[in-house]
C-alpha cells in the first residue's frame, strides 16, 4: 500500500495540480538559469549545454522513474518515460499553435527548418527503435545490475550528442544545413542559448536558483508520481494508460513554458530541439530504473509500452518530413504536419484505451 492510497481523492487531486504548478514555475527558473549558466561557464555544446538542459527539463521525469523503480512500479516509470516521449513530440504542436499567431506566420516547421533538426529526430527514431528491440530480450541478459539493451540506447544518445554537435559546426550541405529564411541559423542544434540578460544575475544566484528549483521539481515529481498513482487506483485506471496521458501532461510542463518561451523569442529552433533532445534522452532512464531495480526493465514492457514506442517514431517521423519540406500553409490553426500529429495522437490514445481494457 503507497504512503498516499489512504487520502481522499480530493486531497491526491489537490497534490497533483500543486505539484504540476510547482514543476510548471520550476520549469521557467530552470530555463532562465540556464541561459546564464551556459552563458558564464560556457557550456552551449553537446557535452554540456544539451546535457545541462535536458536533464534540466526532464527532472519531473527523473524524480518518477527513480521513485517508481525504488517502490518497484516499473510499469509506472515505463509508461511515464514512453508516453512523455509521445507527448512531448505533440507538445510541439501546442507551440505550432499558440507560440507565434498572427497573419502570415508560417508553420514553426517552416520557420525552424534546418538538417541539424532533422538529425536530432532520426536520434529519437533510432532510440526508440532499440527500446522495441531491448523488450524481445530475455530478461535474464542482466550483467552488474546492466542489459545490454540500455547500455545500447545510453550508447547512442551519447553518439547522438556527438553528431549533433558536429552538425552545429557545419554540414556539407546547401546553405549548412539551414534553409536561407529561417527564423535563425541552427546553433541552438546544440543547445547554445543566448540570455536575455545575463549581466542581471550572478553566476552565484543562478547556481543558488538552479539548485532550489532543482530540488522544487524533484520533490514535486515525486509527489506527482504517488498521488497520481493512487489516484489511478481509486478511479480504476490502469497505470500505463494513466502514465502515458495525465502524468505524461504535467511532466511536460516544463517543456511547455521554455518552448512558448523560445517561439515569442523568436528561437524556434531551439523550442524544436529541445523537445527531440529531450525525448532522445528520456528512454535513458531505462538505465537507471535497470540500475536502482537490479531487474531487465524492456524485457517486462507489455503491448502498451510498445505502442507507445512505436506511437511516438512515428510523431517524430511526422516532424522529420514537416522540417525537409517546410509546409507554408496553416490549417486549423497550425501546420498540415503538427495537425497530423494531433489527428495521429488522439487515434493512438484511442488504441492505447482499447488495449488497456482488452
């Protein structure tokens, strides 16, 4: 029995929105400190600024795994880590929407397109191609609380850092890689942030407000994961379907904020990276709930997880075309591509409904 099955469910409700206000504020601060952290020590590459932020802003996802995998609700952590990647790719969207409105605003696709982008989707893919792989694995394949299926995709996403770093230096393309009327040139492909004003905030501040936010985020996801757990339980939800859609939302958040940020700024590119550099870094996760359960964590997923994998490549295929072929038109509010993710997302939740009550 969790610590919070026993509350109300008016109280595990009350903890929930508090805990995603808390991650939502948190998010913001985190993005801030970032900017000027990145800007002091200089850490706008692959090694240090994608790292710093994408731990940064998935540290609600963090707290999760760590608290399921200690309390053993791998399902939870699994469905959270699977579902937030499909969710975050339609986060994209909501920024398509409601980031830059106005007449003749083109489609974000159009407006961030650059080949770097293009390689950070196909990290996803190839990520998310190897977590379809690691569940057909035997689950007795485990060596020094280690499978090779996570060390594999830790594998790759440490490749990836390296490709994209050396994609924001310059590719033997056209125009390096960017179309010539892109809101701006693609260094953000490696996470170099320009603050707004640094010279406003010490490099101590920044660390003392980092480190408090930090915390905020951790303690608030962990809050997140028991209260919507037993929230799940009481309402009769099952905890994937539950993972991958509610606690999925609220840990993304602090996607949500930083990307409507980084579009009113004009950084499209950096709202689009952030979002596929995250999602390439949460199944890295699988790492540590492999570590701290000292069990084979893919081999257990079940039909649903590995819908939602094959889900979300698809989304971040969806984007991979949008950014070659940069659709000018808006339907609906958004471009063709993002409206298709939508369309394709609400038809995916609908199958992931259908297989949890089969």
């Amino acid at each position: 029995m969790g610590p919070m099955d026993s509350l109300p469910i008016w109280a595990l409700v009350l903890i929930f929105v508090g805990g995603a206000a808390v991650i939502w504020f948190s998010g913001i601060q985190l993005s801030k400190t970032t900017d000027v952290l990145d800007s002091r020590l200089h850490l706008g590459s692959a090694l240090g600024g994608l790292i710093v932020l994408a731990v940064a802003t998935n540290l609600p996802e963090i707290a999760i795994t760590v608290s399921a995998a200690v309390s053993g609700s791998i399902g939870v952590a699994v469905g959270n880590i699977l579902g937030g990647v499909a969710l975050q790719t339609v986060v994209i969207a909501v920024l398509d929407a409601f980031g830059k409105r106005g007449k003749g605003v083109k489609p974000i696709t159009y407006r961030a397109a650059s080949l770097g982008l293009v390689l950070e989707a196909v990290v996803v893919v190839a990520v998310l191609s190897v977590v379809i792989a690691g569940s057909q694995l035997p689950a007795g394949l485990l060596f020094a609380r280690l499978t090779p299926d996570v060390v594999l995709i830790a594998a790759i996403w440490l490749v990836g850092l390296f490709l994209v770093r050396r994609a924001g230096k310059g590719l033997p393309w056209h125009e390096d890689g960017a179309a010539p009327d892109t809101t701006t040139p693609h260094p953000s492909a490696h996470r170099t942030r320009k603050p707004a004003s640094p010279e406003q905030m010490s490099t101590a501040k920044a660390v003392v407000i980092f480190s408090v936010a930090g915390l905020l985020t951790l303690a608030s996801g962990v809050a997140l994961e028991l209260a919507g757990d037993a929230a799940a339980k009481q309402v009769g939800v099952s905890g994937v379907l539950f993972g991958a859609t509610v606690l999925a939302l609220a840990t993304s958040l602090p996607e949500i904020s930083t990307g409507l940020q980084a579009v009113k700024q004009g950084d499209d590119n950096l709202a689009i990276s952030d979002i596929f550099g995250g999602n390439a870094f949460l199944p890295v996760l699988f790492l540590v709930a492999t570590l701290i359960s000292g069990k084979a964590v893919l081999p257990q997923a079940n039909a649903s997880d590995i819908y939602l994998t094959a889900l979300a490549g698809l989304l971040t295929v969806v984007y991979a075309i949008g950014l070659i072929f940069r659709p000018r038109r808006h339907f609906a509010g958004m471009g063709p591509d993002s409206l298709a993710v939508v369309v394709l997302y609400v038809i995916g939740i609908g199958g992931l409904v259908a297989i949890t009550i089969g």
